[in-house]
C-alpha cells in the first residue's frame, strides 16, 4: 500500500506541473478529463516557475529508479514540458549519488576471477545513474581506457517491487474498468519488465553490445564502444573508454563547430535504420547515453534496454511511415486495419480521413508552430473511435522514437522528422517488398524446403505403418480416414516436388 500511496503522490505531482500530459491536451480534452484531472491534482504542490524542474527532479530522485526513468524520458520533450524544464530533469540521467567504494571492491570481487588482471587505476565514479555507476580504469595489459559499468547494490529487488506493483494495478484496471482493455495494460507492463529486467543483468547488456557492434560495423557516423568480455559478469560490464562531448551540452557541441542541423537528421536516420535494416536497436537513447566525437560521430553507450521487431512488424512500420510521408491515408488506413491495429469492421475511408485530420495540419510547418497537447488530444480520440488496440509488442518502439525525436529536436527545433525519414523508408520498402525480395525469400526457403522433400520417404513409411496398424486393430471397420490421409500425403508430396522445381529453375 505504501508503494501504491507513493505512485498516486507522484502522478499527482506531475500532473499538477504539466510534466506528464503537455498543457493543451487539457485545453481540447473533454470536459470529464478535465474536472478528473483538476479533482486529482487538488491541493497537490505546484512549484515555481523558476525552480519547478530542479523541485521536481529531486522528488523523483528520492522515489528510486523506476521513477527516474520517467524523469529521463520527460527530460527528450522540451517541446511538450519546456526547456527550462526539460534541462532540470537531465540531471536525472546520470549524476545521482553514487554508493560506496567499499560496495564496488566487494562487488567486483564476487563477479569475477581476478579483476585486477584486466581493471587497474579504478577511478571515483564518473557518473551515477538509476541502475549503475561508472567508473574509469586502465587495462592491466595494454594501458587501454576503460570504462567499468557497476550495478547498484539490491537494485534487482526495487525494481521488481515497483514493478510487481505495476503489473497488479494493470491487472486491476482491466478487471474493473472494462475501458481499458483495449490498451492492453497488463502485457504492456510485462514488455515493460521484460526490459527493465534486462538493465538488472549486464551479462544481457554485453551481448546486446556484442550484437550491435556486428550489425553496425559498415555504418559510417555510429558506434559503440568495444567490449571486454573477460571483465564482464552479471553486476560487472567493462568497456572501452571513449571520449565525447555530451549530446545534452549543446552549446559545447555548437562551441566545438558541429553541424547541429546534420546532426539532427543523421541521429534519426541512424535509428531508423536499426530498426528497419537490423530489428535491432538501442531503446534508451536519450542524450545521457549519446556522445558526440570530434568528427562528429555519434556513440552510443548504456545499450541496458534494446528492442526487437520482427519482419512484419518492421514492414508495418514501413508503410505507415511512408504512408504519412507521401500523404496517402488510405494505404496508411489499409496498412493499420491489414495489422490488425484497428478492427477490420470499421470503413477504411472514414479512418483514413480521421488519419488525414491529424497528418495534414502538421506537414509543412516548423515543430515549434505545432500543439502537441492538441495533437495528442486528437490521436486519442480517433484510437477510441476506431477501437485500436494497443500493440505491446511496439510499445519499446514507440517509446525510443519519441526519445529520439525528442534529442534531435534538442539539436534542431526546427529538424522535419519527414524530410529526414523519406529517402531511407523508400529505398527500404523498395528493397524489402519489391520483386528482389520476394524472389530472396523464395531463395531463403528453398533449402528448409528441400529438406522436407528429403525427409518425406521416412515419413511416409512412417504414416503408412500408423495407417496399417489402426487396420489391424479393426479389420472390419472401414478406414476412411485413412484413405484421406493417403490422399493428403499424395498431394502434399506433389506441392513438395513441384516447389523444388521451382526453386532449383530459379
């Protein structure tokens, strides 16, 4: 209960400063929003313009480090909460108090072997965030930097308390308030913990590492720091140590002679490439986990939270993105209901016009002309009008782009997300849905297919063992169904046999 009193304080708190629904939305919402939302936030604080960020940063501190992640993420939207703000809460990204140099000797000391064959010259921590702190050393060996990622002590055990916490809210919502079940909260939360949970072993975080590193080795302008796996364990990550400007000091970077504008665009065409190229991409990119070298390549650090998709959902993806892109609300309102976001009994010409209602006021204007507490307004009541359900499954996605176009904007207030996304989403589709790919996929399958050909005589002999067995068992009754069977196998053998052919004649 007192978790539960402590997560109502907080919602209370930022509603009551406008820091966790942009203050428009409350202008177009509903009059029952509003009055709901006046009664809640009675006599919560309101803090002072001048010192409402810094007030609120440190209540969010002291609630532990699911609440910080909330404060992260509010810290990528100056555009919804404000500058002022917006640069308060980055001190929630890494400058938290660290624990004691007592706790990290003992820690390294149970993760691995012999720490002080690889990590020599552990310096104070550099910065200390809501899951870990890290610090600088020097490599026994080769004299390299590195950087040593340690995780909190007892950190696991919070966080899987607020979040069992969540999850039992969830549920309840959805047992009592019928209404919400189309926003599927329980499985959001589960996705949610899913990949919190993996911030809580850096085991994980190595491997996503690892894993990153392969995908992106041709990329030019990105990249993350090498790995030493030797030094690494479940509360231990040793990295590279490498040296940048913060993507939060945009005045340094601008000092430095960076393109703020190339930056921008680059950021999120980088992201949209994992995504759509690899199904694999950092989803805890705010600025505290990007660095920008001296020529301007950006490094990504702290890959403790990353997101998959699979074919499909990238393909989805895809379309809608370039759907909006080009303007085309039908395909865009084709594409949702063939994803099963929105039901297909609804009429795809009145959704694509509800989808134009919201695309076209946006295009063509600069980001700080628009109302994003009007435009989420807007959004939300077409998703109940429609029934769309929320996609769980996406929800690590929608999180990271928001993020990122939160950090781009940082960059360049005036950055056109469109503009920056065109070229890159069409040259994908064109390579992904056109005749190369189709004939690629049939290439792929080819030898999963040719392998079930070469299993099929085995099978048979198989089936037809079965087949006289249930005969024996009951002579005198006919076996119809395994007269059906025998012409199933035929006509799956002849599929088989004509599929091969078709795959070697390609």
């Amino acid at each position: 209960m007192r978790r539960f009193f402590r997560l109502l304080a907080m919602a209370r708190l930022l509603l009551a400063q406008d820091a966790l629904l942009p203050p428009g939305f409350f202008t177009d919402a509903p009059l029952r929003i509003r009055l709901a939302r006046r009664v809640f936030t009675f006599l919560a604080p309101r803090f002072r313009e001048d010192n409402r960020g810094l007030k609120l940063s440190d209540r969010i501190r002291k609630l532990g480090p699911t609440y910080i992640k909330l404060g992260q993420f509010l810290a990528t939207r100056p555009d919804i909460i404000g500058p002022a703000m917006a640069h308060d809460l980055t001190f929630l990204q890494d400058q938290l108090p660290p624990f004691s140099d007592k706790q990290v000797r003992r820690i390294l000391a149970a993760e691995l072997d012999a720490p002080d064959r690889v990590i020599t010259q552990l310096s104070a921590p550099i910065a200390a965030a809501s899951v870990a702190q890290v610090h600088q050393a020097v490599h026994a060996e080769t004299g390299e930097k590195l950087a040593v990622k340690i995780l909190r002590p007892d950190v696991e055990l919070r966080l899987a308390s607020e979040l069992a916490l969540l999850a039992r809210l969830a549920k309840m919502a959805e047992k009592y308030f019928p209404v919400t079940r189309r926003l599927r909260p329980v499985d959001s939360i589960e996705i949610l913990a899913r990949s919190i949970n993996g911030e809580t072993d850096l085991r994980m975080e190595a491997a996503a590492l690892s894993e990153m590193a392969e995908n992106i080795g041709d990329m030019k302008g990105f990249r993350v720091p090498k790995l030493f796996w030797e030094a690494s364990g479940r509360r231990v990550l040793t990295m590279q140590w490498v040296d940048g400007v913060k993507a939060s000091n945009v005045d340094a970077l601008r000092a430095a002679g960076h393109d703020l504008s190339d930056l921008a665009v680059r950021l999120l065409q980088i992201f949209l490439t994992l995504v759509l190229r690899d199904g694999f991409f950092h989803a805890d990119m705010h600025q505290g986990n990007l660095l920008i070298g001296e020529d301007g390549t950006i490094i990504a650090i702290d890959l403790g939270i990353c997101g998959r998709l699979d074919n499909d959902s990238r393909r989805f993806l895809a379309e809608i993105l370039h759907g909006f892109i080009t303007r085309d609300y039908k395909k865009l309102a084709q594409v949702h209901i063939e994803a099963g976001y929105v039901p297909d009994h609804h009429d795809v010409d009145a959704f694509a016009q509800a989808l134009r209602s919201v695309g076209e006021p946006i295009r063509d204007r600069d980001a700080d002309d628009i109302s994003m507490g009007r435009v989420l307004a807007q959004l939300f009541m077409i998703t109940e009008q429609f029934d769309m359900v929320t996609q769980p499954q996406l929800l690590l996605l929608q999180k990271t782009m928001v993020t990122v176009e939160g950090v781009a904007r940082s960059f360049d207030p005036k950055v056109n997300i469109w503009d920056a996304s065109e070229k890159l989403v069409g040259d994908w589709l064109r390579k992904s849905i056109g005749p190369q790919a189709i004939l690629q996929d049939m290439a792929d399958n080819a030898g999963r297919t040719l392998r079930m050909v070469q299993r099929l005589p085995d099978t048979l002999d198989e089936l037809e063992r079965g087949a006289r067995a249930l005969q024996n068992r009951d002579a005198t009754k006919p076996a119809p169904r395994s007269d059906r069977l025998a012409r199933l196998i035929g006509l799956s053998a002849l599929g088989l046999a004509l599929a091969t052919i078709i795959y070697r004649f390609l």
